[in-house]
C-alpha cells in the first residue's frame, strides 16, 4: 500500500504508436491505402505492415480488425518481426498462446519491443499462466536494448519479487529504475525516490529522495510533483517553502492528480493535511506506469 501522502497513479503512460508512420506512400489516407493494397500484393511485407495499421485504425479504409489481423500474420509469417509484434497484439485476447509465439518470434528475431510485450504478458498473468522468473529475463532484455519503459517495468517486477527475495532483489530494481530514469521516463525517477523515502534498497534520506521527485516532476510526472510539492511544504529534507509546495501541488492538480487537487482544497495547512512523507508503505511501488502492451 502506498503512504497517504505517496498515493497511487492509476494512468499507466503510453507510447506513442512506432509502427503506424504512412507519410511514406503519399499524403492522402486513401491513396495511401491503395497504394499499399497493390504493393502488399506484390509481396512487400512492409506495405502489409502498413495496411494493416490503417485497417486496425480505420485510417483510409473502413476499420476491420480481422482484416487487419490477418494482414498482420501474412506479414510475420514472411518474416517481417513488426508486424508479429501486432499480430501478437490483435491475439492477446483471443489466443494468448499464439500470441505467445508471435512474441516470441519477434524477440528472438531482435525486435524486442516485443521482448518488453511477452515480459508483460508472463508478468502479469494475462491469458496465461504468470512466470516471474521467465518475465524477468525478458524485460531485462528489453531495458538492455533501451526500449522505452521496459527498465520500469523490470524494476517494478524485482519489487514485487523483493517481497520473498530481500535486499539483493531490491538493489537489482533500483539499477533498473536508474536507468529507467536515464532514459527519460520520470515514472523511473519518482520510484527511485519512493525507494530513498521507504527505505527500499538502500538507506532511507530524504534528501535524496528529494532530487530525484524534481526529476520525476520536471517532465511530467503529476504523483513526483506531488510527493516533492508536500515535502517542500513540511520541510521534510529540503527547506521549507510554502509558495513553491503549493506552485508544485497545482502543477500536479493540473495533471489530473486527484490527491494533488483534493489537499489543495483542504481547509487549513496542507502539510498538515498530508500526512508524513517519509512513512513507509509495505507493498512495494506504485502500479506500473509502463504496464501497457504496445
């Protein structure tokens, strides 16, 4: 459970979709779907690739997702690993264990986005029987490869295998949300704070925490701007300054930071309101921010 002050984002953040580019076959949706009909007939995987996408978003043609699905496995099927991420994608419900193998193929074959998408699908149990071990060689995998948010969700994992595995699986989800962090995702940084707050994998300093809530606050993450809004405002490891705390909590309400708008409507002192900062929750971290398939 997260401390009051901490809460909890339910918003997993999301990628922006990579395989949908088109302005290569021509500025107009249609001509763009006609084009690549023709060019797909001919064999080029990529134009199936392509078409694919525009069937599964209705973009140029009418949307029809069985269509689009069995684009996607022609693609795959002659090789193109993109397309067997997709296909993987469009059989998650349907058929988890095909979906499996279109995972498979793809990150074996050195796409490994899709190494990040079959490392979620074991993590988390969808459609199949959940393997926390396998899923945590994939996702390590992924974060290796620097695809995005991979290395949180490999930090998230060894949190929630730290509960059985002690202190070493905590040192192994803070180098993960290191370089989570590095790599531009503020959820990464505002974990790593969480962990300087709870004392998780190393020695509680709320100082520290500090620094790293301003990185998670400065992109766009609305929980760190929170978390460091409070803590400016309690003087609770930096030096207390009530106008910046509250200039942080109306950031964070303007995020859509449900807690964030609730102290800043509270009667009297938000710190006060807040609770203690640097209380710690037993349940490990926030839900995953990267947890959506992509």
């Amino acid at each position: 459970m997260c401390a009051l002050a901490i809460g909890c984002s339910s918003k997993p953040a999301r990628l922006p979709p990579e395989d949908a580019e088109l302005g290569d076959v021509g500025p107009d949706p249609i001509e763009q779907a006609g084009r690549l009909d023709h060019l797909c007939a001919s064999k080029d995987l990529e134009a199936c690739r392509k078409l694919a996408v525009m069937y599964a978003e209705g973009t140029g043609v009418s949307p029809d997702p069985k269509r689009a699905t069995a684009l996607f496995n022609q693609a795959c099927a002659g090789g193109n690993l993109p397309a067997c991420n997709h296909y993987a994608l469009a059989l998650v419900e349907t058929n988890p264990a095909k979906a499996m193998d279109a995972y498979q193929k793809a990150c074996d074959g050195g796409y490994k986005l899709a190494c990040r998408n079959l490392g979620l699908m074991l993590r988390d149990g969808r459609g199949v029987a959940a393997d926390l071990v396998r899923a945590g060689a994939l996702l390590d995998k992924a974060c290796k490869a620097g695809v995005p948010l991979a290395c949180t969700s490999a930090g998230d994992l060894d949190a929630m295998r730290a509960i059985k595995g002690g202190a070493a699986r905590y040192r192994e989800m803070v180098a993960h949300y290191k370089q989570g962090c590095e790599t531009g995702d503020p959820t990464a940084c505002r974990q790593i704070g969480l962990a300087y707050l709870e004392g998780r994998g190393m020695a509680k300093s709320t100082s520290a925490a500090a620094v790293w809530l301003e990185r998670a606050c400065m992109p766009d993450d609305p929980v760190g701007c929170r978390l460091l809004g409070v803590m400016k405002l309690q003087g609770t490891g930096v030096p207390r300054d009530t106008e910046r705390g509250r200039q942080l909590l109306v950031r964070a309400c303007d995020a859509k930071d449900d807690e964030a708008c609730r102290l800043l409507r509270a009667d009297g002192s938000a710190a006060g309101d807040a609770g203690s900062v640097g209380e710690s929750s037993s349940d490990g971290p926030a839900p995953d921010a990267g947890s959506a398939p992509e």
